[in-house]
C-alpha cells in the first residue's frame, strides 16, 4: 500500500470509529472495573469499563466519554481488539501499541490489525496522548483491581 492510500484509510477509519464508536456504553461497576482516563492537552476523557473473567480475560469492555476524533477512534479499536482476549493476549497487544507509536519507522505488529492505522498520528505529537488514553485507561484497569480509579496522560506511565 502506497503512502496516500495508506493516509486515506487512515482518515476513513478515525472518521468511521469517532462517529460510530463501537462498544460504547457502561457496565456496571461494580463488578466491572472503572476507569476515568482525562487527557487536559486535548480536553478528551473516557470512562472506560472492563469486565474481567475469573481466568483474568476480558469478558466485557465498553467505554463512553468525549473528545476529539483520535481519542474516540482509539478506544473503539481499542475496545474491539481486546474483548474477550486472555490477559496474556491483552498484555501483547498493549505492548504492540506503545511499540507501534514509539517506532514509527517499523512494520507494525500484525495482531494489532485496524489499530496499525494510529500509526500515523507520530506526525502530530500532541495526537499522540489523544490515541493513548483508552490504552492507558485498560492498564490501570488491570493494574488495579479497585473498583474504580483514574488515570492522566499528564501522569508518568
Ligand atoms: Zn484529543
């Protein structure tokens, strides 16, 4: 895929998840595991809601909050790509993610699929803590098991 195409498909999946957001919602909590993630460089905040198994899987996930269109697209990627995974699969995919904004030079990790496309965002430094957030938001979740905790790009990871 050439270097327009691959921006196009980009702005077609930010623009489709942003409007459209899938697993978006709440869960109860508890027993589901809250999470408020706030992002003050941007103005975005999630509340993001996680359900796990008793084998540590995600058994459900949803999120509701608002801001800008990357942080609204990353969660629904987000959401999609690690429902019902295994913690193992989840820490993989997490681990995938920060390599994926890290080094923008390299293939990205195939099991990252849609999500690959964040990528892009590397251009604009200040989109970068925009994309993050839900993903910072799942690793407190499992850090943590309060039952309800926050979570600030403005805090170190
Ligand atoms: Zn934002």
């Amino acid at each position: 895929m050439n270097q327009s195409d691959l921006e196009e498909l980009y702005q077609q999946v930010i623009l489709d998840h942003s409007r459209r957001p899938r697993n978006a919602g709440e869960l109860p909590s508890p027993p589901a595991i809250k999470v408020h993630g706030d992002n003050p460089s941007c103005g975005d905040e999630i509340d993001l809601f996680v359900q796990f198994n008793e084998d540590g899987s995600l058994g459900d996930i949803k999120f509701s909050g608002q801001g800008c269109a990357i942080s609204q697209a990353s969660a629904s990627l987000m959401t999609i790509k690690t429902k019902g995974k295994s913690r193992a699969e989840v820490d993989a995919l997490l681990k995938a993610f920060h390599h994926l904004l890290n080094n923008h030079e390299e293939e990205p990790d195939e099991i990252l699929g849609d999500v690959q496309l964040l990528q892009g965002v590397w251009k604009f430094p200040q989109r970068v803590k925009c994309a993050t957030l839900a993903w910072r938001a799942l690793e407190q979740a499992i850090a943590d098991d309060a039952s309800s905790t926050e979570v600030t790009t403005e805090s170190p990871s």
